[in-house]
C-alpha cells in the first residue's frame, strides 16, 4: 500500500494532514483519519497486529523525508493513538523543510494540507 502517486480515490476519505507550530517554534505533522488501524495499540509497536494500517505507509514516508532534508534526528513520534499519528520537529531553522515534508505527504494522498500556528 504505498503511496507513490496522486490519487483521485483517496485510500482513507477521513485522511488529514495538518501542520502546527508551537509558541517555541517547535512543528508538528499530525495524521489522523489512518484506515486498518482497528486493534492498534500505542504502548505494542506491533506491525504484524495493523499490518494494513495505512499509519506504516505514513510514518515511512515522513521518516525516508526527514532523513533526506537531513532533520531525522529532530523529530519526536509524539502522538499513537488508533485512527493518529504525529511528529513534532524540535528546533528552529528547519520550518521550510518540515513544511515540505508536510506538503508532499498530503499531495501523496491528495489531501488539503491544514496548516495552524499557535496565536502570538
């Protein structure tokens, strides 16, 4: 199930994609709406269990990105739940390229990338 073209059908029509920035300027990719997650469980890191889940699909994705921008080592798996994924980027400097990350994972999915930052 890898996403390595623009699709009209969308894998999971719930899929979102968002962007946040934190007051410290910390940047966080959250992924909800992954399909096949039924029985994950946060604390088992069990690909076996969700084998279909479209998470592994996501996270391989946003880890083969941050490794070629060369920002791998900032970022921080920060929210496992079923149905979400989200990885905060922490540091400041690199904001154009988690936004790139971003961008590509929700045109991979033909989704509308949400972007939000923390009100000043």
């Amino acid at each position: 199930m890898r996403a390595t073209t623009r699709s009209t059908d969308s894998e999971s029509p719930d899929l979102r994609v968002r962007l946040s920035t934190d007051r410290h300027g910390n940047m966080t990719i959250l992924v909800t709406g992954l399909t096949g997650d039924e029985g994950f469980e946060p604390t088992d890191n069990c690909y076996f269990r969700t084998a279909g889940s479209l998470r592994w699909e996501v996270e391989r994705i946003l880890k083969l990105k941050a490794h070629e921008c060369g920002i791998a080592h900032r970022m921080v798996n920060s929210q496992r739940y079923v149905g979400t994924t989200a990885w905060t980027f922490y540091g400041t400097g690199h904001a154009n390229s988690v936004r790139q990350i971003a961008g590509e994972l929700a045109e991979m999915f033909a989704v509308e990338l949400q972007v939000s930052d923390f009100p000043n």
